[in-house]
C-alpha cells in the first residue's frame, strides 16, 4: 500500500482538488491518503483562537462565520447537490464545535484551546475531500485522525504514543485497503487518552502521514507539493536552484535541522526506522519524477545545499567575574535557553563568553535576558541571517558572503555555517 500527503496548496481552490483526481485514480496500490487543512485556513483558526483569548470573542465568532462561508461555498462547488447535502451536515457540526470552542476560551490554558479551534480545518478539508472522491466514483472512507494517533497532552506539541496510535491505525486501514478503498484522513492532529484534539506542531501534517506509512509497512510515501521534488536552495530566494533528484534521510535531516522548510524535520524518522522511502513529488506535474529520499547513500554527489535563516539574534553572554565558561557555566546555560524553548542555532564558546544564534522571538527573547542579566554581561545583535552550506565549495561561499559583513563563521568537513549582516 502506499501513503499519500497533500498539504494546504494542493487543495486550496476546487480547481486543485479536481487536478488530483487522475493522481490518485492512477495510483498503482491501495491508498492511505493525508490532508491538511485548505490553503491558508490554519492561520486563519490561530487568528481566531488570538481574537477570542484575547477576550474579543464576538470578533472571533465573525472569522469563525467567514470560514465557514468560504468552506460552504468551495464545498458546493465541488461536490454534487446530494453529496453536498450529506458532507454539509457533518460540516455544519463541526462548525458548531468551533463556536462552541469559542465560546469556552478562556476556561483551560491557551495551548488546550488553540487546539481545540485549530483542529478543525483538517477536519473541514478532509471531509469535503472525502465526500469529492466518494462523489466521483473513488471509493474512500474518512476516518477521525484524533481516533487514530493518540497523544499526550503537551498541546501544540503533542508528543504521540506510537505503540498504541499504530495498533489503531491498523485496525482501522487494513479492512479498508483489503477492499480497496481509500482511508483518508488528517494530517497535524490527534487526541489524549480523555479524547481533547490535540496538534503536533505547525506542519505537522508530514509527520502524521509518516506515522501512518510506518504502521501499515507502506512501500512508500509520497509528499505531493507544489514544486517538482527538493531543491538546492528555496527557489523563492534565490534565481538558479537545481533540483535534487536522490538525498538521503541523514542529508534531509541535516536540511530541516539548519532550518529549510523542506519537510517537517519529524517526519523522517519513522521512515527511516522502517526504510520506507519518501518521495516529493510535483501535483501541478504529476508526471515529473520528483525526489526520493531514502538510505541509500553510497554514489550521491549532492551539489551545494543551501539554508538560509533570516531574523535571527546573535547573543554574546560573557561572565561579570572574569569566570571561565566551563562545563558547569555551559550546563546552566543551555538550561536557561531549553528551559525557555529556545533552540541554539548556532553556539560558540571562548574563555568568559558564549556567542549563541538564535530564532527572534522577542517574548522569549526578553525572558531570557531578564533570567541572564544579573549574572552575564550581554550584548546582541538583531536582525542577523544564519547561512548554512552543506557540501560546500569556496566558489559557492564566496558568492554568497560577497559584501556582507559576518560575525561568526564555523566549518566542519562538509558543513560552513556563519551569521551576517
Ligand atoms: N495545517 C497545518 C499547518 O498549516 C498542518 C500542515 O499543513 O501540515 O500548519
Ligand atoms: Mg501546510
């Protein structure tokens, strides 16, 4: 069998929808099939959840009415009028819920409530995608992801219970794909013991699709975006990118770590411990070849990868009494900033100071200065980009530096990472 990912884009106009119908009728196995929510309607429930923590809850029952209309609208457009009739009596439910959800902000933490709102647009993309494919002769069952993948209740950043969530996945995908047909569910959520929806971080919908590959032993899962496969940089930053046709899970692992927005850095894991390969693939160009990401390592020439970070804060903190930044200052350190949630992009460490790189997030950002201040002298620098080239050439480097004024540089064999202006 073989697992399929579609993410926001791919579903964001009906037209786009109607495009992956011979995608998915011409797949060669039975389907698992993945979706996240339409286009930009996550950002529009994190607006939502904003507006009504904040107290403005008649502001967010209005966004709240808005989506629904436009999910009405895309779904009649699609969908025949019977079929419409029956997937608008579950939409209209779980707009309800939504209100309902509104309406509750406030009671629990923020997290719990930011993801009982922002659950829901994978619930309304799936059930309109569902009952698309049933209406066109596709036989394909939805199925409840909160069912399937079972978490803790770190909500936002769910950590999920494999062992169990894998249990329910096949209970429930092996009679469907026995009879052939399509399981179709969603990506990013899931459920705790006492069935609260719970999310696993911003596109997390790869990751789900990767869960759901590992516990059905699928031959592979297939990523489909809107451009043919990996490329060496983000096309949307720089002119001449070249498309990777083979990396291996390790090299993807390092891409996502230095921050490419390639594929949530989860995701590979699970199909790496299972050696299913992962391919990127093109759903404007079904029959371009994309990428395939697997173990295979031995004859891959890569040519220069390159990740760009912008906004980012180099902080130098040195100590006030002229103490060495040893193991025991460095301890305390990285406590303070993993104590915070802040992840160290970049870190060097001298004799009294320790430069670190890291994601401008000026809430943290301030807590952090606040907890250092009395013990540390502190200076920073805002508005740094941290570049990182894997497979480095001096050519490449040089190119990409020109004029720029840098403030840390660090190379190992195959990595140069520096930060500049
Ligand atoms: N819809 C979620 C997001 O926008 C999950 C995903 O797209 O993977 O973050
Ligand atoms: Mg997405």
């Amino acid at each position: 069998m073989l697992v399929y990912k579609f993410g926001g884009a791919s579903i964001e106009r009906p037209e786009r929808m109607e495009a992956l119908l011979p995608i998915l009728s011409k797949a060669s196995a039975p389907l698992v099939v993945v979706v996240s929510a339409m286009g930009k309607t996550t950002n529009a429930l994190e607006a939502i959840v904003f507006a009504a923590l904040n107290g403005q809850k008649a502001d967010a029952h209005e966004k709240a009415l808005a989506l629904e209309a436009s999910h009405r609208a895309y779904a009649e457009t699609v969908l025949s009028p019977a079929a419409f009739q029956k997937a608008w009596q579950q939409m209209a439910e779980t707009f309800t819920e939504l209100q309902w959800a509104i309406d509750g902000c406030g009671e629990r933490n923020p997290d719990y409530h930011y993801d009982q709102i922002v659950c829901t647009g994978e619930l309304l993309s799936t059930r309109i995608f569902a009952a698309f494919l049933s209406d066109r002769g596709l036989a394909a069952q939805w199925a409840d992801a909160r069912d399937l993948i079972r978490t803790d209740d770190q909500f936002r950043e769910a950590k999920v219970d494999l062992d169990y969530s894998f249990v329910q996945i096949r209970k429930t995908a092996e009679p469907l794909l026995q009879a052939g047909t399509i399981l179709l569910t969603q990506g990013f959520i899931g459920a705790t013991p006492d069935n609260a929806s719970t999310t696993l971080g911003r596109e997390g919908s790869d990751y789900s699709a990767a869960l759901l590959a590992a516990a059905l032993d699928a031959q592979s899962l297939t990523i489909w975006k809107d451009v043919d496969g990996l490329q060496n940089a983000d096309p949307r930053l720089f002119d001449h990118t070249v498309k990777i046709e083979a990396i291996t899970y390790a090299e993807v692992i390092e891409m996502a770590y230095y921050g490419a927005q390639v594929i949530h850095p989860k995701t590979i894991q699970p199909l790496q411990n299972k050696g299913i390969p992962l391919h990127v693939r093109c759903f404007l160009k079904p029959e371009a070849s994309g990428t395939v990401i697997d173990q295979e390592a031995s004859s891959l020439f890569y040519p220069p990868l390159i990740i760009l970070k912008r906004n980012q804060v180099l902080l130098q903190v040195t100590t006030l009494d002229f103490s060495f930044i040893t193991e025991e200052n460095l301890s305390k350190l990285y406590r303070i900033f993993s104590e915070l949630r802040l992840k160290i992009n970049l870190l060097q460490n001298a004799a009294i100071s320790f430069v670190a790189c890291i994601d401008n997030d000026p809430e943290k950002l301030q807590h952090l200065i606040e907890v250092l201040r009395p013990h540390y002298r502190l200076l920073r620098n805002e508005e740094v980009t941290l570049l990182t080239v894997r497979h480095y050439t001096p050519e490449v480097v040089s190119t990409l530096t020109h004029n720029r004024h840098i403030l840390l540089e660090q190379k190992t064999r195959h990595t140069l990472q520096c930060v500049y202006k």
